[in-house]
C-alpha cells in the first residue's frame, strides 16, 4: 500500500454520544470514500479515553482540505458542538506528510 497524505482526525466525545459519533461515521463515510482524492478511511476507538481517532489518506491535502470545508458548510460543527467535549474544539486534525528515511 502506497500512503500519499496522512490525515489523522482526533474526536473527544462526550462519554453519552461514543455510540451516537460511531453511527455517524457509519452514516457518512460511504461519502467520504466517494469524495474526489479520498483514498482510504478508517476509525479507531480508545475507549477509556472516549476518543476516535480516524485515519485517512488522501490524494493530496487541497483534496482534503476542499472535503473539511463542505463537511463544515454541511453543519459538522454545529453537530461537534453538541456530542464532543469542549464543542468543536474536541477536535483536533494532523496532516502527515510521508517522508523518505
């Protein structure tokens, strides 16, 4: 598997909506698979922390960046204020860029 763009998505939820984030990222990651760029994406729990962490890949970071904007402009926020702790500043995102060592 070759990794182009690593972005790493960090999501502190509120202990009472661990279930309701997981649904979802099952409810939309059928279309983030579709979004143009978008390699691969998966989810992870730690669940004494009640913290996904998604793992995603993308063709490049402006694909990525063009995606978080329309989650946005569809009200990603305004959900992440009511289900992760501190509202949207429970989430958290790092772009890695893949180096050659």
């Amino acid at each position: 598997m070759i990794v182009k763009n690593v972005v790493i998505a960090e999501f502190h939820v509120l202990k009472e909506h661990v279930e309701t984030l997981e649904e979802g990222f099952r409810n939309s990651f059928s279309d983030t698979r579709a979004y143009s760029g978008c390699i691969s994406i998966d989810a992870y729990l730690d669940e004494t922390a009640s913290t996904f962490i998604v793992v995603q890949d993308w063709e490049s970071f402006e694909h990525y960046d063009a995606y978080l904007n329309w989650r946005i402009e569809s009200g990603l926020f305004d959900f992440f204020d009511r289900i992760l702790v501190g509202g949207r500043k429970g989430f958290r995102v790092r772009k890695l860029k893949k180096k050659d060592v």
